[in-house]
C-alpha cells in the first residue's frame, strides 16, 4: 500500500488574526470569468488527481501518492485547465502522448 502525502500549507489564523489584515479593494467588475473551455459554465467543483512517485526514487519503504487539487466543471466535468498548476499542464500533455502511443 502507497503512502499519502497530506496537502501542505498554512495553519489555518485565527478570527482575529484574519480581522486584522487588510483585502486589497478589488472592483469585480473590471474582472473577466473563468469558464469551462468545453462547454461555458462558469461555477467548479474541488476535485483532486493523484500521482504515484516510486519508492526507489523517493528513497522510502513505499510508493509515495500525491494528491492534486483541480478544478472540475460542475456541468461537464471536465478538468479546468486554466486553473491547474504549471507543472501539471506539463505533466498532462506527457500522459495524453503516453497513452495515444500505447492505444497504437
């Protein structure tokens, strides 16, 4: 069985820590929507991919998985690409070409 790795981050602040920093004034209507590229829809869902990263390259007694936050469209599903990390843009071109080279 692999390992999990937990989301890394920041402790969550206190009330009134977050009461004493300031918000940026943003006018949100010199904003543009984020939409889903494959149909319009414009509200997502929190969704997560996962990869596995081999113990003989992570130097530990298991496979190690890490999870992936994403963006899933809350009409079609579909993955929102231009929410996802660099790194994974990089990493989801390398699988599509792996699996269009192992159907042929």
């Amino acid at each position: 069985m692999a390992n999990i790795i937990g989301k890394g981050g920041s402790k969550p602040q206190k009330a009134s820590e977050q009461s004493t920093q300031q918000s940026p004034k943003i006018d949100l209507g010199k904003s543009t929507p984020v939409v889903c590229a494959h149909c319009g829809y414009d509200v997502f869902v929190d969704g997560a991919k996962f990869r596995k990263i081999s113990k003989l390259i992570t130097g530990t007694p298991q496979d190690v998985v890490v999870p992936i936050e994403v963006m899933l469209c809350g009409n079609c599903g579909e993955i929102c690409e231009e929410l996802l990390p660099e790194q994974m843009k990089v990493l989801a071109e390398i699988d599509k070409r792996n699996s269009e080279e192992s159907a042929s």
